[in-house]
C-alpha cells in the first residue's frame, strides 16, 4: 500500500479547494475537515477530501443578506 496514493498534504488540499494553506489548517482545527497529525505533517485522506470539496464554499466572509426596509 502506497501513502501517496491514499493520502495528501495540507497544500495539496488548498490547491484542490482553491484557498490558501492557512484555510485548510483552520478546517481542520474546527473539526470540519478530518486529518491526521503524523511527524508534524497533516495528511488527509483524499476520499474525505473528495467529500468535503462537494459541499465546499471557498467564498469569503459571512454570506450577503439583503436587508429588508419596511415604509411606515
């Protein structure tokens, strides 16, 4: 069993999601993203990677809302 065919880097999961390394690293604090921590390295397994990418939005900050005005 090859590991780099299993598992990737945390910047090769940024170049897969499109954001920067530091991103990934805070996923994967927040628990959002499964990783291993393994001789100071994260490693993620690219199937839960390949999971995570569907439902992944890469926009920035907290989503636009229109605000609602109400006439008296």
């Amino acid at each position: 069993m090859d590991l780099n065919s299993t598992v990737v880097s945390r910047y090769e999961a940024a170049t897969v999601l499109g954001v920067h390394p530091f991103s990934i690293q805070k996923l994967i604090y927040s628990g959002a993203l499964p990783a291993e921590k393994i001789a100071n390295r994260w490693l993620i397994l690219k199937d839960a990677l390949s999971k995570f990418a569907i439902t992944y939005n890469a926009s920035r900050g907290r989503p636009k809302v229109k605000r609602k005005y109400t006439k008296k």
